[in-house]
C-alpha cells in the first residue's frame, strides 16, 4: 500500500473526468491511502491558505502512515508544483518530512504567475533548488511540449535550473481538462511501480 497526496491547482474544483480525480479514484479502488483535498478560493488562490493545508494533509497523512515503512508519494499539477516546491523552501512542510516519489505535473513558468502573486517563485533561487533535491527521495518533472503555461519549455524552466532532465508528453498541452485530457493511465501505473512508462496517456479529446 502507498500513502499518495494529489495536489491539485489553479481553478481546479476536482471535477468528475479530470486525471488527478481518476487516478485517486482508481487508486483508492487498488487499496492505497489517498488524500485529495480541496484547496481553498481557488480562482484566487492564496499561498499562505494552500501552504497551510498542504501541510495540515501531510501531518493527517503521516498520523494514518503511523509506523508503516509505506511508501509516501506527492503528485501535483500546476500550481500544486508551485505549493509543494515553495511550501518546502519555507520550511512549511511537516518537520522532518521526505517524501518517498514526488511527481510535478506540468508545473508553470513564474512569468505566468501573476495574477497569483503570493504564489512567486524563480527555479533559480538557492532556497527552491535545494527544496527540490531535499525535499523527496526522488523527483520527476513532466510536462507536454505545447503548454502555453511554459512558453519557455520545461527544460529551459525546471530542468536546467534543477539539473535534470524532464519526461515529455508531446502535444498534450497542460493535462487538463478543459482541453480534453483525462485518460492517463501511466500515472496510475507509476504509482505501483515507479518504472513505469508515464507517457502512456489518451491523448486529447474534444472538448
């Protein structure tokens, strides 16, 4: 069994069809601990409000966990990635908290952050990169090649900057709903077995 926090973002109430909803779904079905809280004012989102709540669900999470060597894993899209990365820069999370498997889905070039500005943040800030080497076992980074919340590119963004080298899913544009995505079933199969192809999704369809 995993212990799995989904983060969601900006705009997003959890809706029927959405990925970050099937996969808690299908998950919970599978028998794995899932937590998929519903961040607060999400049209006008406010880092301290998110932050605190992340860190509330993870303390809730760590007190189910109790004593289990299970796993821990931490899937966020969008402004989740941009919660989960400062939230650790800021010391906000649990004391002493790592997380086994993050994922960052899709997260957004702080250019496009500012209609939320308590949300800023630059990759290249010391304090951001070594939350995101410190603050999990082991972090992925993916995004599509045509998301018009990168105009830059993930690897120019987050990859660069972290020294890595992000998955791409071409053509899917932001893995969201609104443009159709919803069927990804890499990511169900990434969170039994962290070798798991993660590129395995639906595609878009027509919205």
């Amino acid at each position: 069994m995993f212990y799995v926090l989904i983060n969601h973002g900006w705009t997003n109430t959890r809706p029927y069809g959405h990925w970050q909803r099937n996969a808690a779904v299908e998950l919970r079905r599978q028998g794995h601990q899932v937590f998929y809280p519903q961040y607060p004012n999400t049209s006008n989102p406010n880092f301290d409000e998110w932050s605190s709540l992340l860190n509330a669900e993870l303390n809730l999470l760590l007190e189910t966990r109790a004593d289990s060597t299970d796993e821990v894993i931490v899937i966020g899209h969008s402004l989740g990635c941009v919660n989960w990365l400062k939230s650790a820069a800021l010391g906000l999370l649990p004391e002493g908290f790592v997380a086994d498997r993050v994922l960052l889905v899709s997260p957004p070039e702080p250019v496009r952050l500012i209609g939320v500005p308590s949300f800023s943040f630059d990759p290249n800030d010391p304090a951001i990169k070594a939350a995101f080497r410190n603050a999990a076992k082991q972090t992925t980074v993916l995004a599509s090649d045509k998301d018009v919340w990168l105009p830059s590119g993930i690897q120019k963004v987050y990859g660069e900057p972290f020294g890595i080298e992000p998955v791409i899913l071409p053509g899917v544009k932001h893995l969201s709903l609104s443009e159709g995505f919803s069927s990804w079933p890499g990511v169900i199969n990434w969170v039994n077995d962290p070798a798991a192809d993660l590129t395995e999704h639906g595609g878009l369809t027509p919205v």
